[in-house]
C-alpha cells in the first residue's frame, strides 16, 4: 500500500547507485511561512491509516500524523511520537510515548489512542485493508471470522475476541506489545501508517468508528485538516501550531488530486502547480530542457510489476505465466519509454533492503522470444490477454508497449484497458472482476525483505490481490519472520523468493527513482523513498 504501499504512479526509477541526494532546486527568494503549497496526488481510496494502502493516501496522511518512528540515511529507525521502544527478547516490546502530542482536536495522545486505534484495525469484521500488519501482535487470529460456506463475511459468525490480547496499557504514556512470534524487526513495522493513533473523537462507541471520520480525519500531525475531503478535487490542510517537534515552515498545503499526470505537468511548467511527484513518461524526453533545476531526483524503494489473477483458470498454469514473462524485452521499454530512466527488474524486491540478489528471477525474466512462444503454446495459454491499469498514473505508453511485444512474440492479441482512478482498479480487482493481468507497483512500508514477500505475495498477505498462495511460501515468510537475527531472517526470506521464481504469480519489470519537479515558488523539496514530500521541510519562496 506504504507506498508507501501500492503505487497509483508509474514510480521513476533507481539510481545506478542509490546515493542520489533529495534535493530540491530553487533555493532563490526568501521564504514565506505563511505560504501554501499544493502537490499532486491520485484521488487516495481511503484516509483511515488501518485502510490506506496506496501512495497518494500516504502523502496526505503523513501529512496529518507523526508515526512512532520513521528512518535514517541507513534504513535503520529512530524514535519520533515514541520515546523509547525496547525489547529483551524480541517478543514483549516496551513502548513510551514523549510527552506533549496532542490531536488536532485537543486531545491528549495516550497509550489508549494506540490501542484502541491497532484493535480496530485488527478486528476482522472491520474489513481494515491493512489489518494483516497486525497479525505479528498475540490474538490477532481470535479476531478474525472465517467464513465456512464461502458465501461471505456476512455470513461468517463474530470472531472470538474483540482486541488483541497482546497488547497492554501500563500508564498513560506506556503499553506493551506482545507477539505471538519473537520478531526482531518490529520496532521498524511501527513506522508504517496502520500504526498510527486515533483520538476518542473518531469512535462514536468503542470499536467503532464514526461513518464520516474519513472525510476529516484528526491526526497527531504537523498539519490538520482543513474542511473536508473534496473527492476527485483536493484535500487541504493547514499548521497545527500545536504541534511539539519541528514545525511545518509553510502555512498549508493542497493536495490536488489530478486524472491525469500530463495534467499536473503542464501545471507545474506554468506554476499553476508546485510539486508533482512522478514527472509523466510522455514528458521525460523534454523535462530537464523544460525545467532545468527544477527537475529533481532521489532514491525510492519502487517496485513496479504485472500480477495474474492465478484463481482464474487461464492463469492457473505457472508455465503460462513464465511465458508471458520471457515475451517481455524490459530494457528495451526502458530504453524507448523510459528513456533509461528506470532499472529493469529481475528480481521480486527492491534493491534498497538487505538481502537483495539479482537475478534471481532467473531464465523466467530472460527475453527469449522463441522460448515463451513455444511454452505458452504447450501450455495453452488463452488466445488474448489484457492489461488494465489506472488511467491516472501515467502508465498508458509502457502497456501499449508491453501489449505490442506480447502480441508480437507470443502470436496473440493483447490489449491495455484503462479505470479511471487507481482506487476503481483496487475495487474491481478486490471483487475479483475479470480485469486480466493487473497493472501493479509497490513501495515498501518499512525496510525489510519480508515487507515486500509477505504483503504481495503470502497467502493472506495485505496486498495479495491476485489470489497466490503457496504454503511452503508462506512457511519460509513465518520462519524469516521469527528468526532470531536479520542475518538468519534472510536467510529464509532468499529461500521464499526462490520459490516465487519457480511459480511466477507476478512478472518483475522495473525498479524505480523519483522523478519530481516543482514550481519556482517553492524550494526545499524533498521526496523520500517512500515516495512522499517531507511537508515539513518544503518552504514556499516570497
């Protein structure tokens, strides 16, 4: 989701070495403290941290919360909302909170705004897009409903418990967190969003949440809301002069939901617009005679990837899906399209988190034309294929281009179908609509093997829409999980992918750079690997 999470955007790609510097250009002009910036965004699907998986929910809601923790230069967390998170054994963790955050709304931030925040997401019936990240934290399993008949949740008696029994309030600024599993990576979990707090404001009875909370949502944040959300136009927010850590040094920003990037570009080019986050590929050829400075680029942890609907029986065959794979010549779409702006991927994580192997997508990735014809042949794959992407992430140019050469090196037609809006495509594919092969990228929610295989592609993984499942898969993930060093984690996590290569319920296509550009109104403009502006250190320029 996060990124973070699921990315709406065509993510612009790695660098050859990832030490590029966030930097932003236009440091001319003296800065405005009152000044409001806007920055584009895809209309997010939700705003509830429990149920926002994808990137343009993520930069509004970094926006309106502070996280426990966030990242340093090595990937390593450091304390933020919390004082100290501790652990002598990799299962009972010890969490502080520093004393002084406040929501929007003047409430006091306390050990309950956690808990009763994580015991909603959690909670099954809820149906939180990212309640797995909480299935680490002891009874999270007695809070789900299985589902016997298969006719539905509505159908699915209530689930044993109502909160996690792992979880324990100490004092008002301290709980406990313990796991059904020792898992030495956990302080580095609490950086993603499902981890924010929620204020007493936003239930209107215990567990649950009040029906138009989403349309306003109080955070514990360096801005708050500003009205409400104006779906498909903007969110705005403003200074939460409250707010106990380094102030924003901008009055407020809008965040401008956009449908199309091309759209956004010609905004910033006239400074109608001050900061696009993904320069479109149309527009890469002329950006930088375009912009100049303006044009900037930094590291980010992107993943971009097509997923076959493996319950479908067309899909179901392996073979059908590695010849699909070796129909696809990925450095020649990052030649043409990408203008060699982005890396071709053969592998299924990203090269900035430990244990990264390249290659390890081994002859499946290969461009062998001959082969993949022959294969998906014998394999009887279907007669046509389809593509469907959002419409609204710049992806149009690069499917066509992939269509092509399916059509070309397999023998069959292929075509791209566009949904409007990243979050009509999450819809339908939820529903498990027959929209083909499914349009996909990923940005990690915190730095970790585990956090790109145990989303995407464990059986019940948050972000699994594709119906994959392996329980050797799944086993490798859980040991990972518990072992006892990052070292022997990785170890298993390696062992995971290798399995990944074997089935191939996702084709590997490109790791991603950001790409951005701003306006000459604003300077200080930083897009961090998570693909989201720093809003607190964007300045507006007088």
């Amino acid at each position: 989701m996060q990124v973070r999470r699921l990315a709406a955007w065509t993510a612009l790609p790695l660098a050859a070495a990832l030490g590029l510097a966030a930097c932003g250009g236009g440091d001319s002009g003296e800065s405005n403290a009152n000044g409001v910036v806007s920055v584009q965004i895809g209309e997010p699907q939700h705003l509830i941290p429990t149920n926002s998986n994808e990137s343009s929910g993520n930069q509004v809601l970094s926006a309106l919360f502070t996280p426990l923790v966030k990242f340093d230069a090595q990937n390593k967390p450091y304390e933020v909302a919390a004082e100290s998170i501790t652990s002598t054994d990799n299962k009972v963790w010890t969490i502080k909170l520093k004393d002084g955050f406040t929501f929007h709304n003047g409430e006091k931030v306390t050990a309950d705004s956690y808990i009763n925040a994580w015991n909603y997401g959690a909670y099954g019936p809820n149906g939180q897009g990212n309640s797995y990240f909480f299935e680490k934290i002891a009874g999270y399993d007695d809070m789900q409903a299985e589902d016997p008949d298969g006719d539905g949740p509505q159908r699915a008696p209530e689930p044993k418990a109502k909160t996690l029994s792992g979880l324990k309030k100490v004092d008002d600024l301290t709980f406990t967190v313990t796991l059904s599993k020792p898992y030495s990576e956990f302080k580095a979990v609490l950086g993603y969003n499902a981890f924010y707090p929620l204020p007493q404001a936003a239930f209107s009875a215990p567990g649950v949440l009040k029906e138009d909370f989403e349309q306003a949502p109080i955070g514990n944040g360096p801005f708050k809301m500003k009205g409400t959300w104006q779906h498909d136009a903007k969110i705005e927010v403003e200074r939460y002069d409250a707010y106990p850590l380094d102030k924003p040094k901008i009055s407020g920003a809008e965040f401008r939901i956009y449908q199309q990037l091309t759209a956004a570009y010609a905004d910033v080019l006239s400074d109608n617009l001050d900061v696009i986050v993904t320069v479109p590929t149309e527009n890469l050829s002329t950006a930088e005679s375009d912009l100049g400075d303006r044009l900037q680029k930094s590291p980010n942890s992107s993943f971009q990837f097509i997923a076959f609907p493996t319950y479908q029986k067309e899909f179901s065959n392996p073979d059908v899906r590695k010849a699909v794979s070796m129909a696809i010549d990925r450095d020649e779409i990052v030649k043409s399209i990408f203008k060699d702006s982005q890396v071709s991927a053969r592998s299924f994580v990203s090269p900035v988190v430990a244990g990264y192997r390249d290659n390890t997508c081994g002859e499946a990735c290969e461009f062998d034309p001959a082969k993949a014809k022959a294969l998906y042949q014998a394999a009887g794959g279907p007669a046509q294929l389809k593509i469907t992407y959002n419409g609204d992430g710049g992806h149009k140019d690069w499917v066509d281009a992939t269509c092509n050469q399916i059509k070309a090196n397999l023998g069959i037609d292929c075509v791209g179908v566009a949904e409007p809006k990243f979050s009509d495509l999450l819809t339908k594919i939820k529903a498990k609509e027959p929209v083909g092969l499914i349009r996909m990228g990923w940005l990690m929610d915190y730095p970790s093997m585990e956090n790109y295989l145990g989303p995407i592609y464990s059986t019940n993984g948050s972000s699994n829409y594709y119906g994959y499942s392996n329980p050797e898969f799944d086993q490798l993930v859980a040991d990972g999980a518990a072992a006892a060093t990052p070292e022997e984690a990785i170890k298993k996590y390696q062992q995971a992918e290798e399995i990944l290569a074997k089935d191939m319920p996702v084709i590997p296509l490109r790791f991603g750079q950001n790409v951005f550009a701003h306006s000459t109104k604003v300077k200080n403009v930083e897009v961090d690997l998570f693909q989201v502006v720093d809003m607190t250190k964007i300045e507006a320029v007088s």
